[in-house]
C-alpha cells in the first residue's frame, strides 16, 4: 500500500508547520527558565536582606559583648603587668569612650610614668598578654611629648588604649641591693658553675681554710667579690694558720690573719661571728684587718632568705628585702648556695629590676660610706 503522495508546496507548508512548533516550543522552556531564575534571584535578595537587617546585627552585637568581655578580663593582667613595672594605681585614670557612631566602646587608661620607666619593655608585656586573648596590640609614639599610645584591637575595632605620658612628678619606690651566696664548700657543682657564670652582680661568702684556696682561685679568675667569714672559736683546738680562737695572742692572732689574706688574695671585706660574741676579741680582728686594707661588714646588716626551703617564702623574704631597699641606703640579702638558687635568683632580680630596682656591686656601696 502506497503512502499518500503530496505535492511539493504542500509539503513544504507541513514542514513550516513543523518547525514553528519546535521553535515555539523552545520559547516556552526558555521563559519558564527565566522566570525560575528570577524567582531564586529574589529568594536570595529577601534572605540577603534579613540576613543583613536581623541576623548580621544580632552576631556582630554578640561578638561585641564578647569582645568586652574580653576586655573586662584583660583588665587584671593588664594591671598586673603595670604593677610587675612598679607602676601604682594612684598614677592612672579611667576613661569611658563612648563612641556611639561606629558603635563600640573604647576604655581609655591615662598612665603617668616615671621618665625613667623601660616604656618599651612594657608594651611588649602587655602585646604578650593581649595575644593570649587572640587580639592585638599597635604602639603609637609621639616623639614631641615622649608619650606612647598603646591601642588594643578586637576584629579591627579599638577597645582599649593606655597612653604613657612621663612625668618629673612621680617615682618608683626603689633602691639598690646587694646579695650574697653561701655555703659554697657545700654546694653541688653544678650551681656553683651556674654562680660563676652569672652575669650579674652577686657576691660570695668563703670560710677560710686549706680546702677553700682552689675555689678562692676560681672565683677570682671570674670576678667575683669574696667576702671573707671570720669565725671566732672560744680556744683553739688545732694549729691551722687559718683557725681563729679568743685564746690567741695578739701576735700569733696577727699572723693569723696575715696567713689567711696571703692564701685567699683579692679580697677585700669581711665579718666577723663569735661562738661567745666577745667584743675585745673582734675589736682586735678589726685593728689588724683595717690595716691590712680589708673593709668589716656588720652581720646583723644581713638578711637571710633561705630560712625556709620553700620558693614562696623566699620570695616573700626577697621583696621584704626591696622594702627595705627603699628605707634604708643598703640591703644585703644572703642565700645558701644549693640547687635550684641561682635560678632562682635569676628570676627574682629580673622581677626586681622591672620595679626599678638595682642590683650592685658590694664594693659600690660600701665605697660611698
């Protein structure tokens, strides 16, 4: 059976008929696309717009109260660190900023300082400090007036600004002092290296003896002050040239002491302790040494540190001992080398001198009196 047979016009109206419905039919799925994207595109515009309107507001208030929170917080570190420096808080004023137009408050420390305060020193505490609350810190000097502006950031905002402005009208409660160590016959080794190999200014304690010359030497090489601890026993017991009793003659006392500054040369103060503490006995210690050019140190200067073993008593004892630099124009402490002391030490002097303390040579301070 044969198909039906069209002529050629009539087959070419079937074709038109056919491709305007495909193309129709094209312009149908392209305006429902359209139209679909307009749709997504408003949805988005109107949850963009809440967000912007509702959400973003409540976050950013939210991060706000925690940022001064966080500030609330700094706060005592920040005073420590002052306090570290000996800055008391008589010298600083508190202000509130409230900077309403860019909505955030700015807490602002006015801060007198002494003209001799480590400034510098100071910013990088409290950068240190302020890192651990995942802010940041930026210094601001103003060479003109030698003040410095230390501003606190929390995201990009300013929440807290101390400026140091130096002032002839204040001044740090500090004095200088001097330390000795003890006990080195006895010590480990290990701190005894510690002590020679410090830097700063420490003095040191030798009871004469015959054991005590290769130390003695040692020291010497490295500087050290010595100072010599003459003990006074009630009779003689031995013939040691380097022993001391009240029932020597003034001669062979003389001689004595004459042999006991040959064996432990360089040194140049010393005291004097007495199991009977009789006054004539040390009076004439004291003629002979005097002439042999040697510098007597009263005992009862001393303060003791070590009295007990425990780190928290002994740096109760050291800061009694910068009180009493402060009232007085010398102050010995002494500490009974062991292990552990020097770094102790080490630690103490560095906290110490942050108040403005001094750490001296015996041999300066006994030279001005």
């Amino acid at each position: 059976m044969s198909g039906p047979h069209f002529e050629p016009e009539e087959r070419e109206r079937i074709y038109a008929m056919l491709e305007a419905d495909e193309h129709s039919d094209r312009g149908v799925r392209r305006r429902i696309w359209i139209a679909g994207a307009l749709v997504a595109l408003i949805v988005i515009l109107f949850v963009a717009d809440r967000y912007v309107t509702l959400v973003q507001p409540n976050i950013e208030r939210m991060q706000d109260r925690r940022d001064l929170q966080s500030v609330r917080s700094l706060e005592g570190d920040v005073r420590n660190v002052l306090d570290s420096y000996g800055i008391i808080p008589e010298w600083i004023r508190e202000k509130t900023v409230d900077m309403e137009g860019i909505g955030h408050v700015r807490d602002l420390w006015v801060v007198q300082v002494p003209r001799n305060l480590p400034v510098a020193s100071v910013n990088l505490d409290l950068k240190s400090v302020v890192a651990d609350y995942g802010a940041r810190a930026f210094a601001v000097e103003n060479a003109r007036l030698g003040e410095i502006s230390l501003h606190i950031t929390f995201r990009g905002k300013i929440r807290y600004s101390l400026l140091f402005t130096p002032s002839g009208n204040v001044k740090r409660a500090a004095g200088r002092i001097v330390l000795l160590v003890d006990g080195l016959a006895e010590a480990p080794e290990s701190e005894i290296e510690k002590y020679i190999a410090h830097s700063g200014h420490i003095a040191c304690i030798i009871d004469p003896n015959k054991d005590a010359v290769p130390l003695h030497t040692r020291l010497r090489t490295a500087g050290k002050e010595v100072v010599l601890h003459l003990h006074f026993r009630p009779g003689s017991d031995g013939d040691s040239r380097y022993e001391l009793a009240e029932d020597l003659q003034d001669e062979e006392l003389s001689i004595h002491l004459r042999y006991i500054v040959k064996n432990l040369p360089g040194s140049r103060f010393y005291y004097v302790t007495s199991e009977r503490a009789l006054g004539s006995s040390m009076r004439r210690v004291d003629a002979i040494m005097q002439s042999l050019g040697y510098r007597a140190l009263e005992s009862s200067l001393f303060s003791y540190l070590d009295r007990s073993a425990q780190e928290s008593v002994m740096t109760a004892r050291m800061n009694d001992l910068a009180a009493s630099a402060v009232r007085e124009p010398i102050a010995i402490g002494v500490v009974e080398l062991r292990d552990g002391v020097m770094d102790f030490l080490s630690k103490e002097m560095s906290h110490l001198r942050k108040k403005g303390h001094d750490f001296v040579p015996l041999s300066t301070v006994l030279g001005e009196q």
